[in-house]
C-alpha cells in the first residue's frame, strides 16, 4: 500500500510539473501565411511541419493562417511575426494589407520564404518590406554557397563552399536601401542564364544574394531565398538559417 501511495505521489506531481510546463508563455508567436495565387510549390507541406516541428523545439507558438476573413488587427495582436511560406501571386485585399502595414508599423516582424518575393508585386509597401523581388530562375542546380556577413546567427552549415541544390532566384533591383545581405550562391559554379520569352538573366555577378535582414517602417524583415525542394526542410543548416531570422523578426535579438 506505501508503494502505491508513493507512485501516486509520483504520478501527480509529474502531472502538476507538466500541466506547469505547458502553461508557461512561450518566446514569441508565429502566424503561417501559405496562400498562393500562382506557382504552388510541393514544399509547402514540408515547410508546415518543419516550422511546427521547430517551434516545438525553440519554444515558441506557430499557428496556420486558415480564415482569410480573420486577418485583422485584433487577430493580429497575438503574434510578435507573420511568415509568409512560399506564397505566390496577390494573396491579400486593400483591408488586409493595410493590417500587415499597421503590424509592422507597430514594431513586429516578418519573414519571407522563397517565394515569398513572388508575392503581391503591386504592392509597393510589401515589395520594400520584402527588399528584393523575384525576376527569374534556371533550372534546380547544385551551387556553392557564400557568407557574405558571418555577424549573422545560423549561417555555421553554410560555409564557404558548401554544396547546395535548390532552385536560384535572380533578383529585381533593391526596392528600398538598408539592406543586411548575409548569404549568397557562387555563380561561377552552376550556370545562371535562363530565358522566358522578354525576361532573361544572365544572373547577378559576383554579389547573388540569397538571404537578407532589414529594419523597415517601424518593425523587422527576414528573406531567405532557399526554401524550393520539400528535402530543404529536413536540412539542419537550413532549418538553423530560417530560425535565426524567425527568432530576429520575431525579437530583434540575434
């Protein structure tokens, strides 16, 4: 009967410890925007679970943007930094963005995924948020990696020279100044020409950036542009690079 009592004891008392745990405030609160209106990447699904997963990890909250009638201020007021997940295409109303506008504005953050640069181009404030637009890719290749500014957490996987595959974005001129790049591809070691119809690149030269933080009207911003082939997601190097931005965004603490 004592060692029944005794593993009761036991029992209850882990119970009180966990119940304890899981009510203690998390570091900060994610929202996951994934909607696309254009080119839906098979990542998707990958990037979700990766970005649950990492959250269980890191002790933050990441919750799914389902109710495209629910993005509103009050909503909004929960999280400390929206993600957008590979979005494509105009993915947000007038009323919708000028709540992203006032979230930022009121000293938040954001992080673009990939295509996240191929989103709402006629957006002007976004495309300043973002830094950088999309122009043009060539076909999924293996590269080198460059660090352009190890001052940055995250980046240890991605030492110079580093082979990599993915799917590099060239990019539009800088829609605003202030930008931190920290990581680049080596073009020299995969072939950058692509043309579609007009739209040609013969790539961006010694300096290709891939990923990049800023200030930006009152809040944060994070671009990274890997994030293309579902096997990313499960890449340490990668998943360390896109928390270091999150955990940046969401904080200012880097």
């Amino acid at each position: 009967m004592k060692g029944f009592r005794l593993l009761l004891v036991i029992l209850v008392c882990q119970c009180i410890a966990s119940s304890t745990v899981s009510a203690q405030q998390k570091q900060f609160k994610a929202l996951v925007v994934t909607t696309t209106k254009g080119w839906h990447h098979e990542s998707l699904h990958a990037g979700w679970i990766a970005l649950k997963e990492m959250g269980v990890r890191n002790f933050f909250d990441v919750v799914l943007w389902e109710n495209p009638g629910g993005f509103t201020d009050d909503y909004l007021k929960q999280f400390q930094v929206v993600i957008f997940l590979n979005t494509t295409g105009d993915i947000f109303n007038d009323d919708q963005q000028k709540v992203m506008e006032r979230f930022i504005q009121s000293g938040k953050g954001y992080v673009g995924i990939h295509s996240a640069s191929d989103t709402e181009y006629d957006w002007p404030w976004y495309t300043k948020l973002v830094g950088r637009m999309f122009k043009i890719h060539p076909a999924v290749q293996s590269a080198k990696m460059k660090i352009l500014d190890n001052s940055f957490p995250g980046l240890q996987g991605f030492a110079d020279g580093r082979i990599w595959t993915e799917e590099w974005y060239a990019f539009q001129p800088e829609t605003t100044t202030g930008l931190n790049y920290i990581l680049g591809v080596d073009e020299t070691t995969y072939n950058p020409k692509v043309q579609w119809g007009d739209n040609k690149s013969d790539g961006m030269g010694a300096v290709h950036p891939l990923a990049w933080y800023h200030n930006y009207d009152g809040g944060r911003a994070f671009y990274t542009a890997l994030g293309h082939l579902p096997t990313n997601f499960s890449e340490p190097a990668f998943l360390n690079h896109l928390y270091a931005g999150i955990l940046w965004a969401a904080t200012g603490r880097k």
